[in-house]
C-alpha cells in the first residue's frame, strides 16, 4: 500500500486564466487539507516550446504568486520549481528508456501542439508525458489533480508505472495514479469557441479569463461571451448540441460549487442577458480578489523565492531518496 500523496503542476507560461484555476488550482487548495501534497511549478515542461528567459523568470514569480493567492499554503504544501530538482529529468531519462515510441505517437496533446509541421516540434514536446511521468512518480504519488485535457497523459503515466514494475520485477514499486478531475466541469473552454479549450497561448485575449482581470474587463468578457438564441433550459439534455451554454452554466456552477442541474433549476427559462450579469458578479467575486493579491504577491519577490527555495529543499529530500532506490532497482550505480 502507497501511501497516499498528491502531485500536479502548472506551467509558468503566463496568462493563468480561469481554465488553470476551476480546473486545477481550486482542487489543489481543496486538497491541502486531506492528503500531503506536492505541488510543482512545471517550467522544464515549458520549454519545450521556446520561452524568453526574462519572461519565464517573471512568469516564474508570477505563478507561485498565484498558488498563494489562490489559497495554498506554502507550510502545509511543498511548492517549488521542477528545475530546482533534478532528480526530475534524471527520471525522465529513464522512462525515456521504459515508454515505447507508439506511445508518445498516441498522444493528441502533441498532435494539437505541434501542429501541421510535427517534423519541426521539439523533440521535448513529444517526451513531454514521460516528464509528466517521472514529475508525478519521483514523488510515488498516487492521487493527481489536473483538468480534463490531461486524462490521456496520466493514462500514460499509469502505463510507464506498470511496465517499469514489470520489466523490472519490482512489485508495486510504482504506485498507479489515480487523476482528480473536476466533475462540474472538468474542461472550461474558450469564451469565443465552446469547442476550443480556454488557453493561455490562445491570440484573442477575449477566449479567456485571465486571473489577473480587474472587474470591468471580466464584465466585458462574459457580456460578449459567444451564446446562442434559445433561452438557458431546464434539464441537463437541453445543453446538448450548444457547447458555448453548457460552458457558462458549467462555469457558474463550478464557482458558486453546485451542480449544473441547480443552476438549470435557477435558470430555466431565462434568457442569457440575465444569466450573464449573475455569472458576472460570481466570477468578479472569486476571481478579482486572487488577482488583486497576486499583484500584491508580485511586488515582494524575495518572499515568493524563499518560497520556492524552502519547497524545492522539501522536494529534493524525498526526490533524491527515491531515486537511489530507482537506480538500485535498474542495477545503476550513483557515486556521487
Ligand atoms: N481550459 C481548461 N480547463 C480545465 N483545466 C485546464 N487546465 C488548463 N487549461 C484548462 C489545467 O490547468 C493545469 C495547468 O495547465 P498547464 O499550464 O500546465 O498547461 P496547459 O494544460 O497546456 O494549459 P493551457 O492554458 O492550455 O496552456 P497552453 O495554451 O500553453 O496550452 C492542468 O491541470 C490542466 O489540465
């Protein structure tokens, strides 16, 4: 029996937005009361599409502030950056060795992300999951809170645990994860396309939320928020077909945390003029005051890095732990 311990991770690659935070941050505070956890700044993973290094410090930064912000509290969790820990990528190498090409082939999230001209992705973009992977099991975690979109890499993550026991006869060494994922809405998708996720690297700034948006700009946001003609309906079956509907109403029901069925019950009949201004003042009143302590955050930097320092401490203990017994496992030998 493992024992039970939580791992995720955001990427520091800016613009945080409502999809990061009902998908995965908001569990990550939930969590923090029920199981250890770890939670790990990702800014290896975001380097596997080209960063300007000014940026990625500062998105750094801008990323733990969110975590606190947000309600996390750096005692209770390890928070750290995945680079301060290199046990991370010395995993990762070896799961390199234990996930098969056809695999990594599978996953759509490198489709989506190399697009039409694969031929020019980074190579890490497509071994992305098996750092996923090592992230998650340097760690021996087994519960893993993450948005929808990254079912299939911890399906992955579970794989490589498997084979890595198999192929070396080692029990249950690795754990096989379990994912926690959001049942509201386990996918927020962009406010101008409910079948395009809401994400960070999209152009229109209009597609999302972003968590540091003062009230006026979130008002504009929702008010222009792409809908359709009907009036909101009643029972669940009526959001069938009409993805921008069920994104609102899922949105609304995630940030007040009641069920889509209750707000339809609210709602009913209603046009979405009205619904919009309710959505407002729920969104402006969870999400501005975890903007306005960001900004607060960012300005006293030499907190959010002893921070990051004392994590990454915490990290590397049980990281580097693991490791030697990896390596004993596989029959290599570490003489440093
Ligand atoms: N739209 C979303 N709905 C629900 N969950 C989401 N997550 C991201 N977007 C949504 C969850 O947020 C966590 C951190 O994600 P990430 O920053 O590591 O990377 P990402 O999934 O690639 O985020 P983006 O915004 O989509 O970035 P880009 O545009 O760079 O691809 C994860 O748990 C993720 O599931």
């Amino acid at each position: 029996m493992h024992k039970k311990r939580v791992f995720s991770g955001v990427q520091p690659t800016g613009n945080l937005h409502l999809g990061n935070y009902l998908g995965a941050i908001k569990n990550f505070v939930e969590l923090q009361n029920k199981f250890e956890c770890v939670y790990c700044i990702v800014d290896l993973h975001a380097i596997t599409n080209h960063q300007d290094p000014k940026d990625l410090k500062s998105n750094i930064l801008e990323t733990i502030a969110t975590f606190i912000a947000s309600g996390l509290d750096p005692e209770k969790n390890i928070i750290f950056n995945q680079a301060s820990v290199s046990a991370h990528s010395e995993l990762a190498w070896i799961f390199n060795c234990v996930a098969r090409i056809g695999w990594m082939n599978r996953m759509t999230q490198f489709k989506e992300k190399a697009g039409v001209n694969k031929e020019n992705a980074s190579v890490g973009l497509l071994v992305y999951p098996n750092l996923m992977a090592a992230d998650i099991l340097i760690y021996k975690a087994t519960h893993v809170p993450v948005g929808e979109d990254q079912k299939q890499h911890l399906e992955l993550t579970r794989d490589i645990a498997k084979k890595f026991n198999n192929d070396f006869k080692c029990g249950n060494y690795f754990p096989i994860v379990e994912p926690l994922i959001p049942k509201e809405i386990s996918r927020v998708m962009s406010l101008r396309d409910g079948k395009k996720k809401m994400s960070k690297s999209e152009d229109s700034d209009q597609s999302r939320i972003n968590l540091k948006d003062d009230k006026d700009i979130i008002d504009k946001k929702i008010k222009r928020a792409k809908t359709d003609n009907n009036p909101i309906p009643s029972e669940i079956n009526g959001l069938e077909n009409r993805d921008e509907a069920k994104n609102l109403i899922s949105i609304f029901a995630s940030l007040n945390g009641i069920k889509v069925s209750e707000v339809l019950k609210e709602f009913g009949g209603k046009n979405f003029s009205t619904f919009k201004n309710k959505l407002s003042e729920s969104a402006v009143e969870k999400i501005c005051p975890i903007g306005n302590e960001i900004k607060k955050l960012l300005k006293d930097k030499s907190y959010l890095d002893q921070i990051l320092e004392t994590g990454a401490k915490r990290a590397d203990l049980i990281a580097k732990n693991n490791l030697k017994e990896i390596y004993e496992i596989i029959g290599l030998t570490k003489f440093t």
